[in-house]
C-alpha cells in the first residue's frame, strides 16, 4: 500500500510542491496524489468530507488512517527522502504546535492565493538529453 495524498489542483502552490515530490525518483511507487479538484474525484466515496478537505491538506497511511494539516505533511515528508528532517523537526513538542499554528494560518490564506483556471495533473519532469 502507499501512502495517498489529497491535494488542491487549482492551488499554484500546493499544485507545484506536489508536481515537485512526484518528480523525484521512485515516489510514485510510495505515494499515491489525488487532486481532489478533478470532476471525477468523489470525496465522500473516498471517506473524506469535501468541505475540511478544502480547508486542510490531508493524507491517508497505508494502514488506513487519515491524517490532516500538519500531521498529514508529517506522514508526507516522512516518505521523502529530502524531507525527512523537516518531518523530524515539525514532530518535536514545542515545534510541532509552531509547525500547527503556521499551518492554520495559512490554511485560512491559502483560499486567496491565485488559482489555477483548470486543475493541474501531476506529470513526470523531462529529461534532458
């Protein structure tokens, strides 16, 4: 099983930090992305409330569990190799309540940031040759 993530497609940021952990090699083998912004997308079939999906990033564990906000980039970070340490610091005790207040705030400006016209489907980086 892999570890699924539910992203906004029509966010210019959260659509880039996922088109740039889906290029790095072999996280397609141990990360599932969903836009949960495509049509076909069903949130409640997926167990998901549609309306705190909007409002926080979240993350399925392959065992299950669902995981949002800054505990759902903990389980993210965690299966990046380049990301571990952040994971390890965001888990500490007094930084994880910086990490959980930063992240509120943000989730409360993130609804103005630019959008996308249309959503943004995750694809592999070229390579130059």
């Amino acid at each position: 099983m892999k570890l699924t993530v539910y992203y906004d497609g029509l966010c210019q940021l959260c659509s880039r930090e996922m088109q740039y952990i889906h290029g790095i090699p072999r996280m397609t083998e141990q990360i599932e992305f969903v836009d949960y912004t495509d049509p076909s997308f069903d949130a409640r079939a997926n167990g998901l409330d549609p309306a705190a999906l909007d409002w926080y990033f979240h993350a399925r564990t392959p065992d299950g569990q669902t995981r949002t906000g800054v505990d759902a980039f903990i389980e993210l970070w965690q299966v990046v190799p380049r990301m571990r340490g952040l994971a390890w610091l965001a888990s500490k005790p007094g930084l994880y309540t910086l990490f959980r207040m930063g992240y509120w705030c943000f989730a409360h400006v993130r609804r103005w940031l630019p959008r996308r016209a249309q959503s943004c489907p995750l694809k592999p980086k070229s390579t130059v040759v």
